[in-house]
C-alpha cells in the first residue's frame, strides 16, 4: 500500500519536472490538464498531494468555498479509513483547515491557506498506530504506545488522537491555537459521529 502513494509522488514530481523541462513546447497528452495544474502548485496543493488527493481531485479555484471545504473534508475522511499512516498527519491537517473554512462560513483564498500552513511547522499528531507524526509531512517520531480509551477518547501516554501538539523538552503540549471549539453543525450524521 506505501509504495502505491509513493508512486504517486514520484509520478507527480516527473510531471511538475517534464512541465518545466518541456515549456517550450506544447505537449498533448491523457495527463495534460493534470501536469498543467502540478505546474502552478502551491503549497496548500502540495499538502493535498501529501495528504493523498487524487490530482483530478485537488480544487483549481482561486479560493476554496464553503461547499469545496465540505467536500474536501469527506473525501479526507474517506481517505483516513484506508490506514495508509505516512498521509495520516497532512490529512488530519487538511481536515482541520476545511473544518475552520466551515465554520468560519466563507470562502478563503488559496494564497491565505498557504500562509496558515506555518502554524503547522514543527506541530504533529498522535497516529492510530501510536506514533507521533509530523502534521505536515507525515513523518513520523517515534512510538508513545500503547493506545487505550481513557474518558471517552483515544490516548497513548498522555496524548489524544485528534489533537495538535507542539514538543516541549522530550514531551509534547497540546497547541491550544490549533483547536476548534465548536465543531460545526452539519446535516450529515455521519461526519458529527466520527468525532
């Protein structure tokens, strides 16, 4: 299953390298319309990319809407029971910053959710394997296992799934800049009894 994203990647870096190797001339092809937007990739994308978005997936817009967020956040929700655990700390990013866009009820420009990207430097989260995994790349630190269900939530040593952390010293404190209080209201039951 790893190396299947990691061909992805690989496939996604030779179209963004032959788009800027090949710019003087036009090419054709079943992958054009994807090398095209790879080669005008920023940063939010290429956390989508990271998070597993499927490239005839990822938004082209120059902000993301109320309704791509939502959709945004299913798709990463989807993509998180598949256990794939390298994409686990920039999905739960992505859902995050689609979660905010919600709640917040209004379009945000890509540029703007380029920049939030920095709150992100140096944060990780607590995977379903227990490890400790770096919300933006998805590397992971190291094992605080095991988990066990402590007051109706999921915990390794003293740290809960779905939370933001910040290492302090050889642990990790909780980032409380990175939590959203009042989740918000949707029709789908689903989406509120998965949290």
């Amino acid at each position: 299953m790893r190396n299947m994203y990691w061909g992805r990647y690989a496939l996604v870096l030779m179209m963004v390298m032959g788009a800027a190797g090949c710019a003087h001339h036009k090419e054709t092809g079943y992958f054009e319309r994807d090398r095209t937007r790879m080669s005008q990739a920023d940063d939010f994308t290429w956390l989508l990319m990271r998070a597993g978005v499927e490239p005839e997936v990822l938004p082209s817009t120059e902000e993301i809407t109320v309704q791509q967020a939502e959709e945004l956040r299913l798709w990463i929700r989807l993509m998180l029971l598949d256990g794939h655990m390298a994409s686990y700390g920039p999905r739960k990013t992505v859902e995050f910053l689609m979660e905010e866009i919600i709640a917040g009820g209004v379009p945000v420009a890509r540029s703007v959710l380029s920049q939030q990207l920095v709150r992100f430097r140096g944060r990780f989260v607590l995977r379903p394997d227990a490890y400790v995994a770096d919300a933006l790349r998805g590397k992971p630190l190291r094992s605080v296992g095991p988990l066990r269900v402590e007051r109706g939530a999921i915990v390794a040593a003293s740290l809960k799934l779905d939370t933001f952390y910040m290492p302090q010293g050889s642990s990790f404190l909780a980032d409380p800049g990175l939590a959203i209080h009042a989740r918000p209201s949707t029709a789908n039951p689903v989406s509120t009894a998965q949290r």
